[in-house]
C-alpha cells in the first residue's frame, strides 16, 4: 500500500487525546503522512469522545463535516474511532453511511488497516475486546513538545449511576509501574518536563494489579527521572485522597501542589443517587486535610447540576457550599441522561431549562470566586513554563502550578529579554482578572539571564 495522507481529529478528554497520539504513531511507522489540515487528506480519522450528549452531538458534527469533504471530492475516506464508535456500533454505520471504516474503543491498533481500506473503499468495522487493548506503545504528541500526558490506565469501578464510562472503557486496568516508568523516561528524553497524570479515577492507580493504591509508589518513581520538572494530578477522587499522599505531595519538589478533585455534589441525598462514595461530611474532611497539608494547594473540581431529584433545595445548599470552600477552579454541567445507566430511567428528572440556569447561576458565582482567589495572588512571585509569546497582549503566555492545560487560566507577563519557550521563569505577579493572572519577569531572573537554556 502506498502511502497516505491522514488527518486526525481526536475529541473528548486527554485519556482520549492519548489514544489518538497512539494512532498516529502507528500510521507514521506504516509510512503514511500525517497532515494538519483536512482538506490535505485522503482519509480523515476521527477519535470521538461519547461521554454524555453535548460530547456525542460534537463528534456527530465533526463526522458531517468530513462527510461534505468527501462528498466534494476533497477527501476520499472517513475512520470514526474511540468512544462513540465503542457505544453506538450500529447506529454509526446505519446512521452515518458516509462513513467508510469504524473502530473501537479497543481497536486503535488497526488503524492502519481501517485507513487502507477507508481508502480504498471497502466497508471496514474492528471491535476488539476493550479489556483486553494494549494500553501501552509508541506515539507522536499533539501537545507542546514540554508537555504530555500519562495515561495510567483504562476502564472504572466505581459505576456513578450517571456514567457511562464503565459501559463504554469497561472495567479498571492499570498499567505496571515499570511500563509507566519506561514511557515517562522516554518522554522526558524528548524534552517533557510536565508530565500530567490521566486515568478515570488516578487515586484507584494500582488495585486491581497490586491489591491496593499504588499512586504514591509510582509518583516516586516518576520523580527519579531525569529531566523532568512538574507532575500534575488529573482526576482524583475524594474518598481516595490518602494522608499518605498528602504528606508525599508536601515534600516533592515535582509533584505540583494542584489536586483535580471531581466532586459532582455536595448534598448527601444526591450523592447517595449518584452512587458517590462518602458523603459532605467526609468531603467537608477531606477539603480540611487537603489544606491542612498543603496550604498553597490549587484546588480544581466539577458539579453537576440538575441530577433527578436535586430539588431547588438542594441546589441552593450547593452553591452554599461552593461558596463557603471557594475552589480556585470549577467546572459545572447540566446533567445529562445518558441511555443505559440507571440515573437516565430514574424518576424525577429535572426539566433541561431549569438543569441550564442552576448551571449557569453556580459558573457565574464560581466566576466571582475565582476573580477573589486571583487576586489574593497579586504581589506574590509563581514559577511560570513559559508557552508562547502573545503577539495581541505584547508579552509572554504561560501557565503557572495552578494551570493544567486548556481547562485552567494563564499567566501573562512582560519581560526586557528574550525568552525561550519550554523555559520556567520567575515572574512577579501584579493584576489579576476572573480566570488569568498578569505580571512581570522577575528583575532578580533577569540578571540571572534565564532565556540561556531550558530549565
């Protein structure tokens, strides 16, 4: 087979982004070409997230755009990949007959034979077992060069009665230490320095190989490599953050002082719904330890708004709670009633407009919020990886421990000197606005001539 140009669209969550990173691997060692741009392909993949409905209606647009290409002669093949092919095996092919070949979740290792076939015009489906995909293997970042992602494993057991995850990942599979440990170590030699850790539950890391959390243990391990500067914690749960780790975390100079802690609510009667583990008060505690041991700590969660059975009542107490524990990030949704989990056939759904605004009224309190917190950090000096040098804002674009990439703010900032990114600088902190932070280059850095090299 000759070689092929490919585009790749992948959608959805980091974990998600990794898959798609897999593939092109995959397709550029097969000798195909992978381009930026669709209308420079022959075949377009398309790695879709099918989490909950917005997420599906996005991959569903992205395939009709592709579609109109082909119809055009622009392109010549469509692969659908990932999450919504893994769910929904026959609608996608019944429903969307532009599509030329269909993967599943488990199957991103046949890429290459969908895309030949894609291609070449015959009708290509693959669905292997998820349980049983390879979760390792070589691949070609689509991030910055000084930052990637670890996927630590795949699937989930904690069945939250509105996830679809489990249906979709199947169930929790870590990878060995010693894999992550090999794959990190060859990242950092091609230049990561953020190293962001991603499973569906990253605090669960390890039980179903060892029999308990290994987090702590592989952390360690990661800390032991070379080169590397940051280790960011994506995606852990709070009946999970041990004491442990928190002391473990106080004393790392690499792993950041930034917990993701999705917590969903914080009213007992809808986290006993939700099939959460804990309840406020064990939340409530957990915040309390989290502080405790880690005063600078960046705190990130997410609610859902609008659960069956959530009351004006209990969300009310919601945005009490919000309010009284003052996240420095938060996301939130309108809960969606996702087919073939227990919560989509519960009673006493909650009508989409009134799910909407008590969603839009606690991302606007949050939004308060986070404008305080900012602007508690103005005259304090944070380390900055320095991104891009912002051409509309006249200086340099960077993120500080507080920002994971693309869901957190930035940190914008002036300096008299050259800057090379992938660097960390000092800079000084002097404005703030709702979700960004804007500054200075350390004088002290300056005289230190830090744009010499990469730290």
């Amino acid at each position: 087979m000759r070689a092929i140009r490919v585009a790749m669209i992948s959608l959805g969550c980091p974990k998600n982004q990794v898959e798609a990173e897999r593939m092109l691997e995959r397709l550029d060692v097969a000798g195909h070409e992978i381009v930026p741009k669709l209308e420079q392909a022959e075949v377009v993949v398309i790695n879709t997230c099918g989490f909950i409905t917005s997420a599906k209606e996005e991959a569903i647009s992205h395939i009709l755009t592709a579609a109109r290409l082909k119809a055009q002669g622009a392109i010549r093949g469509i692969v659908v990949a990932g999450c919504l092919s893994e769910r929904y095996r026959e609608e996608v092919r019944q429903l969307l007959p532009e599509v030329d070949a269909v993967l599943g979740g488990g199957s991103c290792e046949a890429v290459c034979e969908a895309v030949e076939a894609a291609l070449s015009g015959c009708p290509y489906e693959r669905y292997d077992d998820i349980e049983q995909a390879d979760m390792g293997g070589g691949r070609i970042l689509s991030t910055p060069f000084y930052t990637a992602y670890l996927k630590l494993g795949d699937g989930c057991d904690n069945h939250c009665t509105y996830c679809a995850i489990p249906l979709i990942r199947g169930r929790l599979r870590s990878r060995p230490i010693e894999e992550l440990v090999g794959e990190a170590s060859a990242l950092a030699e091609g230049g990561v320095r953020e190293l962001i850790l991603v499973a569906q539950d990253t605090t669960r890391y390890g039980e179903d190989l060892y029999g308990e959390s290994r987090l702590v243990d592989l952390l360690r391990a990661l800390e032991d490599i070379p080169g590397l500067r940051w280790i960011r914690l994506l995606y852990a749960y709070p009946d999970r953050i041990s004491d442990e780790l928190l002391q473990h975390m106080a004393g790392s100079d690499k792993v950041l002082h930034y917990i993701d802690l999705p917590l969903q609510h914080a009213e007992d009667d809808i986290l006993r719904a939700m099939n959460r583990k804990g309840d406020r008060a064990q939340i409530e505690d957990t915040l309390l330890r989290i502080r405790r041991a880690l005063p600078d700590v960046c705190l990130r969660t997410t609610f859902i708004c609008g659960f069956p059975g959530e009351t004006e009542a209990h969300f009310e107490a919601l945005c009490r709670f919000v309010r009284r524990h003052r996240f420095d990030r938060m996301g939130c949704f309108a809960y969606s009633a996702e087919e073939g989990t227990p919560a989509a056939s519960f009673d006493r759904q909650v009508p989409e407009d009134i799910k909407q605004r008590r969603a839009d009224s606690l991302m606007l309190q949050q939004s308060l919020i986070s404008a305080e917190r900012g602007a508690a950090l103005v005259g304090r000096q944070l380390c900055v990886l320095v991104e891009e040098f912002d051409a509309d804002y006249g200086g340099y674009a960077g993120r500080s421990y507080r920002d994971a990439p693309e869901i957190d703010g930035r940190v914008y900032f002036t300096s008299p000197i050259e800057l090379e990114v992938g660097a960390f600088v000092p800079v000084d902190i002097q404005s703030s606005d709702d979700y960004d932070l804007f500054g200075a280059l350390s004088e002290a850095s300056i005289d230190a001539g830090v744009n010499v090299e990469r730290s």
